[in-house]
C-alpha cells in the first residue's frame, strides 16, 4: 500500500513530506504538535504501521498538491471520474459516499456539488471541499480538539455562496 501509494500519487505530484508512517526522517521540528481544547499538548504518537485509512503524514503544501490534482481531474477517464462521485452509499437527503469523498449534493439549490474529504484524530482535525464547477479549493488542517470551531466561518469567508450551500448540507 506504502509503495503503491509513493509510485501513483506521492513522487508524480512531488509530495516529497508525505508518508503514512513516522521514521528516522521524519523532521518533528515541522510536525504539527496535538492539541486539546484547552491548549495543552498531547503526546506525540508515532505510527511505524502504515494504514491506509488513517494517519497520513502531510504538509499543507503537499495536500494541496493532491487537492489540485483531484481539481484538475486527477488523470482518469471520465468514466472513472463519474464512477468516484457516483452514490456508493446514501448518507443522508443531501449527501451521499463516493469512492474516497463524500459528496455534498445540489450546494445552492443548482446541480452544483462540492467534494469533501476530512480526517480527525485526538488534537487534530482536517478537511478539504472541491467545487469542481468553479475550480475552487480550500483546505484546512487544525491541530487542536476544538479545531472544527474554525471551519464554518473560513469556509463561508473563501468559497462564499458556496460555501455557504456546503455549510448548509453539513449542518443538516
């Protein structure tokens, strides 16, 4: 998976200070100490089993990378493309799963959608929209429990309209 994962997307996209674990190499200097919602730290784990699901080591550089990827089609056919945004399983009225994002449906009464992929751990908390229509992408990496706090007013204040139609979906 490690291997795959560095031959398909880490070394095309130059995501040089990306991994799934932590080793000899690993800067802690630029790694994002956790943080509770009183500010105190967490102590630091460090995963030497990589899982593909879960604790991805990333920059904000190097994630953009791949958000900008994804956003300009990601190399795939237009069959697969469909195929990842396609309903693999129905969240809720407004959302659905595809393959790796969910899928926030009809984002300001159109067709509009927008793509959505997060990730939370104890003292972190992460996530990144697409809206594909207007080629636009925000991401936002938290290092603090309370961390999601941030994301209602930065989503709404960079991808205005629509981010307010993806604040919708996801508060319902």
């Amino acid at each position: 998976m490690e291997h795959l994962a560095s031959e398909l997307i880490f070394k095309p996209l130059k995501m040089k200070d990306t991994k799934f674990t932590w080793d000899n190499k690993t800067d802690s200097i630029r790694f994002a100490k956790w943080h509770n919602e009183k500010g105190e730290l967490y102590e630091t784990q460090r995963n030497t089993t990589a899982n593909a699901a879960d604790n991805l080591l990333t920059t904000v550089e190097d994630y953009s990378k791949f958000l900008v990827y994804i956003l300009n089609g990601a190399g795939i056919s237009d069959k697969l493309y469909k195929e990842m945004i396609a309903e693999q399983v129905r969240i809720n009225d407004y959302k659905h799963f595809g393959l790796g994002w969910w899928v926030d449906e009809n984002i300001n009464n159109s067709k509009d959608f927008a793509l959505v992929h997060g990730g939370d751990d104890i003292g972190v908390h992460t996530i990144a929209f697409i809206v594909p229509k207007t080629k636009q992408a925000l991401l936002i990496f938290t290092n603090s429990d309370n961390g999601t706090d941030a994301f209602a007013e930065v989503l709404v204040q960079f991808l205005v309209k629509d981010g307010e139609g993806i604040l919708n979906i996801e508060m319902k």
